[in-house]
C-alpha cells in the first residue's frame, strides 16, 4: 500500500458508474469500498451493498440514476413498438432475448427517456438477466423492491411502472418456461 492509504480507504480513482458511491461512503463512512473500473451493469449483490451505505434517500435516488447510466446503449433497432412497455408513465423498451433448450436463459437490455426510471431498469437487470426462466419465475420481486424500499420512495405512476416491466419480464419467462 502507498503512503496516505489504507486497508478500510476507498480507493481514489475509479470513475464512472461507482464514482458517486464512492465520494458518498467517503465523507459519510470507514467500511471498505468495492469499486468497479469502468462503467458497467452491476450486480444485484453489488446493488445491495452500495443501498446499505447510502441512508439518505437523495443519494440513493442519485445512485438509482447512475445505475441507468452505466447501461449499454440500446441499438436504434431495438426502439420498437413490440419491445415498447404499456403501463409506464415515462417511454420504456425492453429488448428480451431467449436461449435454447428446456430452461432457457433470458437476457435484456433496456432503456427509458426518464434517469430514475432507467436506474430501475438497471436494478431488474441485475436482478432477471441472464437466469434461466425457472429462476426468473422463482424471483418474488415484491421482496427486492421492499428490501431497497422503492414502491415506499416511489410516485404510484413509477410504481406501476416497475411493475409493469416485472410483469413484461416474468411473462416471457412464463411462455419459455419448461413444462412441468
């Protein structure tokens, strides 16, 4: 370790998507900081860890935005109206792609012209992309949100939003699931 550092320190230097996360757990506490090097999706463990540092809800909202940030760009392609989702208040497209075999693996990208809801968007793809549909179908949802306290910090039309995306997400698990 150089001069000036230490083992509880966040590190200094990493940008993009932990960049705020990491000035917050800064000023506010002495835990160590796992920060990511570029900007890309977190995980939904990762997610977790940065929601217990951040008690105010400002910065959680701000961390929510980020979170939609560090999405990949959606192909233009993909702007259309079989992938739009109805039911939100704001323009939401969910890009869905499903893999072979008996319980196949679901993948998305997404994408909205709200920040906040775009954040969510990152937050049910840590949480759903990339499980097979057995696991998707196994997911209760309404635990996650509760555990992050969204539909306590959300207006109803965001509520109702996030819930149409799960609803989205959860039937094309149900039609690709396995019979049983």
């Amino acid at each position: 370790m150089g001069p000036g550092t230490s083992k509880t320190a966040p590190p200094t230097g990493a940008g993009g998507l932990f960049s705020c996360v990491s000035r917050w757990r800064r000023s506010r506490y002495t835990g160590r900081v796992r920060l990511m090097e570029t900007a890309v999706a977190a995980t939904l463990e990762e997610i977790r860890e940065n929601f217990s540092f951040l008690d105010d809800w400002e910065d959680r909202y701000r961390y929510v935005i980020e979170l939609g940030k560090a999405l990949p760009p959606l192909p233009e392609a993909a702007y259309t109206d079989e992938n739009k989702v109805r039911g939100c208040a704001s323009q939401v497209w969910l890009d869905m792609h499903l893999g072979a075999g008996p319980d196949p693996i679901l993948t998305f990208d997404g994408d909205s012209d709200a920040h906040i809801v775009k954040g969510l968007i990152a937050i049910l793809h840590a949480t759903y992309s990339g499980r097979h549909v057995s696991e998707i179908l196994a997911i209760r949802p309404e635990a996650i949100f509760d555990e992050f306290n969204l539909h306590e910090h959300l207006t109803p039309q965001r509520s109702n939003g996030l819930r149409s995306m799960v609803d989205r997400l959860r039937k094309t698990a149900q039609a690709a699931a396995p019979a049983a």
